[in-house]
C-alpha cells in the first residue's frame, strides 16, 4: 500500500502540512481508531487521504469541526460495522449544517435512525417526515469547542495573503476562549510572521513551546526566526527538538542540513540530505541534495 509523506498529502490535499498534522493528532486519529496508533504513523495511507479530502468537503460547505466529530463520535456507538465513518459522512443538502452517512444503500442520520431510501426522491422526503438533527448538536457549545471552530476558520483563511487580518483575529479570538490551546498560538504566530512581525511572532511560537516542547511547528518555525538573528546554535537545539517529534518531516531535513554546513559541520548535514532525499525524492530540494552528496566533504568545524 502506497504511503504519502505529510507534505505530500498536504499537497495533494491542498492544505498547509500544519492543519493536515492538527488533524492527523485530532479529529483523524479518533475518527480511525486509537488502536491504529495513528498519530505516530510516519505517513497517510490511501484510506487516511479520502477521510480527509470527506472532512475538507464538509468544512469547506460549513460544517464545523465539532459537529463532525461528535457525529463520527455518535456512529462509532450505532454503526459499530461501518468502515471509516469520517468517509461515510455526506451533507444532507447545500447551505446546511446536517449531515447523514451513507451504508448498505439508505441515508442514516448518524445515530442509525433512516432518512431517505435511495429510491425516494428529495422532494418526497422533505417536511415534517424528516428526523430532527440530532439535539446534543443544537446545545451552546462550550468554550473548547468554540475555540476549535475559530482554529478551524483561521486554517481556512490563513493561506491567503489577502485575509490574513482577518485569520489573526480568529486565532486570537481562540487564544482567548482557550489560552492553552497550542496550535492556535503557532499558527497566529506564522501568520504574524508573514504580516513582518517577527518579535510577536516569535512569543507566539515560544508561548506555544511552553504548553507543548514538542511541537513540531513552533519548534522549526522559532528555528527559522533565530537563524535569521544569527543564534544558529540555539536555533539547532529547536530543530533537533522537532526532529525528535517527527523524524519524517523532510523539510526539516533540509533545514538542518544547511545549518549544519554553515556550523562547518558536513558528514552530519550529508546525513541529512541523505534522509531527505529518502523521505522526498520527487521534492524541490533533490538536486540540491544530490550536488552536496557528490562533492567532497570538507573539513569539520571545531
């Protein structure tokens, strides 16, 4: 079975590799399975990529994070023979928030009552026939679940320069709903980076290594911001951090690998080209790579 990288699904997908990773350690990992050990995987296989691209088309047509989780949470319990109930999850018509789940050839609301046989049409199925979305959904939710639909809005308009004001905001809004909420306070932190704010960028990443020294993104992300300030040894200490948390992510080869050559260091950044082209061999670094393997290595720093 054919096994994609992070930053492959993420390209694949076209998502930033740091929302696909949220999901991989959240709403992914629970939706397949604890006992698939998920989250440690180094990769998504074929199965993991069409959860995903289900949950994007949800996400992108309204339907919040929550409400897709707890309606994965509801068929796991009704549906215990269904297959990647993430997969299965469809909208019930454009505009709303519902959602129903395809299996054996009927539409079943999540909690396994019927909606619709496949031979009645729509219009016969609508008005007052029609089961009532399910009531734990329609409760305020709560401060957590709030701050994750805010994250969720800001992974949506965090990409695009031109709403960028508008995604600081969002984060900033979850921050407040939940101060502990890690991701929330890296992605702020990249998107203020873009904008040039580079020292509020950088309290955001180190606010975020204060709730988790593992996280991979703040971790690389503050790297990158202390290379620029010429701290490259500190800025090691942050890679090799998220090197530790995930030794797949190929970039961060990369990454290493050129600070280790300017620290005059080349048998260890040659290992590190060496692995990323192993885990990229198709990425935009290759013939770099190739290059820095063929020559000779010099003489190692003190």
């Amino acid at each position: 079975m054919n096994t994609y990288s992070l930053r492959d699904a993420a390209r694949i997908l076209k998502v930033p590799p740091s929302r696909l990773r949220y999901w991989k350690r959240t709403a992914l990992a629970h939706a397949r399975g604890e006992d698939e050990d998920l989250r440690s995987r180094p990769g998504f296989d074929f199965r993991d990529l069409v959860c995903v691209r289900a949950m994007l088309t949800l996400v992108d047509r309204g339907v919040s994070v929550r409400r897709i989780r707890h309606s994965v949470e509801i068929l796991q319990e009704s549906v215990p023979d269904l297959d990647d109930p993430l997969a299965a999850l469809r909208l019930w018509a454009e505009g709303s928030e519902r959602v129903v789940v395809e299996h054996d050839g009927v539409l079943l609301e999540p909690d396994g009552q019927m909606v619709l046989d496949f031979g009645v049409s729509e219009a016969e199925a609508e008005g007052p026939a029609l089961i009532a979305d399910m009531l734990p959904l329609e409760e305020a939710p709560d401060a957590h679940s709030e701050a994750v639909d805010l994250f969720e809005q800001g992974c949506h308009l965090d990409t695009d320069p031109a709403t960028h004001r508008q995604a600081v905001e969002l984060y900033q809004r979850c921050i407040e709903l939940n101060p502990e909420f890690g991701d929330a306070h890296c992605n702020l932190g990249a998107v203020l980076y873009n904008l040039g704010q580079s020292a509020e960028a950088r309290s955001c990443f180190e606010r975020c290594l204060k709730l988790d020294r593992r996280h991979v993104e703040a971790n690389f992300n503050l790297a990158n911001l202390l290379e620029e300030e010429g701290r490259d040894e500190v800025a090691m200490r942050h890679y090799r951090a998220a090197l530790q948390a995930d030794p797949f992510y190929a970039d961060l080869h990369v990454n290493m690998a050129l600070l280790y050559e300017k620290l005059r260091m080349p048998r260890k950044a040659r290992d590190h080209w060496r692995r990323y082209m192993q885990l990229d061999p198709a990425g935009g670094w290759v013939e770099v790579a190739r290059q820095r393997l063929a020559a000779e290595p010099g003489p190692e720093g003190p």
